[in-house]
C-alpha cells in the first residue's frame, strides 16, 4: 500500500499510486524509506 509510505512522509494518494515531496539528499531520502518499509512492512 504506497499511500501508507507516503502519507508517513506527509505525502498522499492513493494505494497503487501515491506520493510525497523531500528536499533532502537522495542518499538520505533512500536510507529514509528503506527504514521505514523495513520497521514497517
């Protein structure tokens, strides 16, 4: 469910198609969403 990781980021949409924005390092966003899908998936 994509919008579960996106809205976590303060993003939205929908289960199959979701997003959210980050300014960020594209290192840091990456270590950012590996983590939370791997606590939370």
């Amino acid at each position: 469910d994509l919008f579960k990781i996106a809205s976590n980021f303060k993003g939205g949409g929908h289960r199959m198609a979701s997003a959210y924005s980050d300014n960020g390092s594209l290192r840091t966003i990456i270590n950012n969403l590996k983590k939370y899908i791997k606590d939370n998936i």
